[in-house]
C-alpha cells in the first residue's frame, strides 16, 4: 500500500470514528436523559404528599367538622399527607365506601358492622350511653304531680323509652343493655327523636325514659337532661350494673363510669357517679393501606390535634387506641408502630428495594458496558487489523531495500499510533488491547532500526570499496 493510499485510508478511517464517537454521544446523552428523567420522576413520586380520601358524614355533624378542620391542618403543615373528605349520609355509608375501596379512611361508630379489612387508627370519641327517667320528685318550679318511678333498667319492661338520634345502632345498643339486664327488649317501646327536637322529647306524655349516647360534655345531652327536669320532674339515672358482662360478651362496647355532677345544669347532675357502657366513634383504615403512609397520618394527626381543638372542641376528644385491651377491631400495624416506639426505620422499610436497587444498577452497568462493547466493536476489529499491518510492515521493514521505504513505514506507522491513541481516548480499546498493539510497534521499532543499521552498513562499504582501489593505484 503507498503512502498517498495509506494516508486516504486513514482519513476515511478518522471520518467514520467521528461519525461513530457523534453518535455514540448522542446515544449516552439520551440515556442519561432517560435516567434523569426516571430518577425525577421516582424522587416527585416518594416526596409528593400522599393523598388519603377520608369518609365522614352527615354534613354539618360534628365529625364532619372535625375531619374538614383536620384536612385544612394537614394542608397546611403537612408535607406527607393530605386529606380529602368524602361526605356521606351517615357513618354506615362511610364504612361501606371504606369497605368498597372508594375511600382509604373512615369515621364510624364501633358498634356498626365494619368491612372485613378495616382496622382502626384513633378514637374520635367516646359514646357514653346516658339513661335516665322522671323520678316522680317535682322540680322546684314544677307542679306536676309525682309520677310512678322506674328505679332500673329491668323496670323499663312494658315502658316507653325515647332515645335521642335516628341511628338504628342506639336502639339496638338499648336491646344489649336490655338483654344483660333480663328484661325481653321486644316489650320495650322505642322512639327515635331527631337531635332538634329534644323539646318534644321532653313534652311527650307517653314517655316513660330517656336515652342519649354521646360524649359526657355533649350539648345535647345536657340540653335533653335539662329539658326533660324542666317538665317531668328532677332525673333518675339508671345505672347499667351489667356493663362488665356487656364489654365482656361485646368487646366493641367497654364498662365505664359517669362521674358526678358531669352534666352541668342547676343543680349540676347526677349526684353520684353511674355505671354505664360506652362506643367509641373511630378513624378505620383499610388493613391494605401502608403501614408508612399510616404511621405519617398518625403522626400527623396528634401533632396538629391541639390546634384543632381551638377551633372544633369536639377535636379535644381524640385519642390513640389501647393497645392492651381485646376489641373486635384490631388496631392498623401503622398506628401501633408508632404508639409502640416500634416504627420501622428507613432501612427496615426500603432495605430489600435498596439492595434490589443496587443489583439492578449492577446489571445496568453490565449491560452498558457490553452495549458499549458493542458499539465499539468496529473500533476493536480495527484494532486487530492495525496490529497485523503492523506485524506484515514488520517482514516489509526488514527487506526494505532503501531507507526511503523505511521512512514511508515509519509515517504508516505514526498514522496507525495516531488512530490507535484516538480509539483508546475514546474507550473504544482497553489497556490490555493497548498493551499487546504496544509489543507489535516495538517488534517494528527495532526492525525499522536493525534494518536501518544494515542498509546504513552496506552504503559504507559500497563506498569504501572504491576509495581502497584508488589508494592502490596511486600507490603502484
């Protein structure tokens, strides 16, 4: 190959290495494109605010407002979790979205009939069941004669009881209460009166006791007390003396205590403290909903309570669960993580994605490295052809006939160290390739050199031949 073939040869060789290198560049900026854009992705995707549909209802009750005063608080300080209310009708429809998946969170009464995954995260409040019927003693203002007293709760047999809110779950709480005591609940007269209409309650002549359930500071319950003193005549309380049995036989339901004077009125009532039995008004989660994202709503929730308080009273009454007792409904591992100081770190929770995560970093630098190899494959069998021309000038280097042909070797030779250097900066060729192209240009050096040497020797003697036979001449 002549020098003027050699040097266009390499000059097409230089131009499709560049060719190469501009679109092997633009292939790595691509991919790195890709990987940022699927790496911002990811971090926008951990870092947004998770957004928990909550179901409460009826609109305008005091659960619903708790929970929008609860969902403003959260969009205001939280940065893991959002609120977003869905109102229902009432709390039974609340667990039936829960129960259907149309809402992550709900509020309800513990005595309703809950989906099979939910578990419960706080208590809203506690319900306390207050009964308590004319004791026939008259008021200080009143002239009613004094009426027929009912001293307990097994007297309300053949009796009319009037309990305040239409939820059907009072009236069958009533029928527990009834059965603990003896009393046959199909010969107890039930009631429903609306929460605004405890005037009518009061005024009702067939009447024979009163039932509320709700917190011991409730309005309504003292306004009902209150009202019905007014017209009937000073309350007697009845006691349920078989709240132990009930909780036992029913653990949605626990033993509890009125204390005195709770309700405040003139006098303030009762005189005594009365046993009685109380449910609690809860936030469930679906069991699949994740421990992390319930543990921050947890978390979330008791930070921001005191705030809400300030703003709904009734937010006061929110507590955690008690990990201790046995309730039907069992308690989210989320909120019993954090209760119990037992929260999973960061690598507990991620440790298995992170190991995951670095193996399939390792497979992906694999699979560049021989995507790179492959790419460069032109690059290395180049490689290869420029070590055996290097290896075929070697036999042409030792029977160069001039120094001339030497020289036109050791310019092909710079051309293919040029290209080689290039292929090597642009990893194309790795060290060990280097190397062995490194013993072949040696191998050439020191032919190039000992034929160099030879021609150099001849060229003396071929001089040195005439110059003697001169001398000889003139010497004869």
């Amino acid at each position: 190959m002549s020098l003027s073939e050699s040097t266009s040869q390499t000059t097409s060789d230089s131009a499709r290495r560049q060719r190469r290198r501009s679109n092997s560049l633009l292939l790595a900026l691509a991919v790195g494109f890709l990987v940022f854009g699927a790496a911002s992705g990811a971090l926008y995707y951990a870092l947004r605010p998770h957004v928990l549909r909550i179901a409460v209802g009826p609109p305008g009750s005091d659960d619903d407002k708790v929970i929008q005063a609860m969902a403003d608080a959260f969009a205001a300080e939280s940065r893991t979790v959002r609120l977003s209310p869905v109102r229902t009708e009432g709390a039974a429809q609340s667990l039936a979205l829960l129960g259907a998946g149309k809402a992550d969170l709900a509020v309800g009464r513990g005595d309703l009939d809950m989906p099979a995954e939910a578990q419960q995260v706080a208590v809203v409040r506690k319900n306390f069941v207050v009964l308590w019927a004319p004791s026939g003693l008259a008021t200080k203002r009143s002239k009613k004669k004094p009426t027929p007293k009912i001293k307990e709760v097994a007297d309300l047999a053949g009796h009319h009881v009037g309990i305040i809110g239409k939820t059907p779950a009072n009236a069958a709480l009533l029928r527990v209460i009834l059965g603990a005591a003896g009393v046959d609940a199909d010969k107890v007269a039930v009631t429903h009166f609306g929460t605004e209409h405890l005037e009518e309650l009061a005024s009702d002549p067939h009447l024979d006791a009163f039932m509320a359930v709700g917190p011991l500071d409730s309005k309504i319950t003292s306004d009902a007390i209150a009202a019905t003193a007014r017209l009937r005549g000073e309350p007697k309380f009845l006691a349920v003396e078989t709240s132990e049995a009930i909780a036992l036989k029913h653990p949605r339901y626990e033993s509890e205590e009125i204390p005195p004077s709770v309700f405040n009125a003139e006098p303030a009532w009762p005189d005594d403290k009365v046993e009685t039995v109380s449910v609690s008004h809860l936030i469930v989660a679906r069991k699949a909903l994740s421990e992390t994202t319930v543990a921050a709503f947890f978390r979330e929730l008791f930070a921001v309570r005191q705030a809400i308080a300030r703003q709904v009273p009734g937010a006061a009454h929110i507590t955690k669960p008690d990990l201790e007792k046995d309730t039907e409904l069992p308690v989210h591992r989320g909120a019993a993580a954090v209760i119990d100081g037992n929260e999973r770190t960061f690598l507990d929770r991620y440790g298995d994605y992170f190991w995951f995560g670095l193996l399939l970093l390792s497979g992906i630098g694999s699979a560049a490295a021989w995507l790179r190899r492959y790419l460069n494959r032109d690059e290395r069998e180049e490689n290869t052809s420029h070590r055996r021309r290097i290896l075929a000038m070697v036999s042409s280097a030792r029977t160069a006939e001039s120094n001339q042909q030497l020289v036109t070797l050791q310019r092909e030779a710079d051309e293919i160290i040029r290209e080689t250097l290039a292929c090597y900066d642009d990893g194309a060729i790795e060290d060990e390739e280097l190397a062995a192209f490194g013993l072949v240009l040696e191998l050439l050096s020191n032919a190039i050199a000992e034929r160099r040497t030879t021609l150099q020797s001849a060229n003396v003697e071929t001089v040195r031949g005439p110059v003697t036979m001169a001398r000889g001449s003139g010497g004869a």
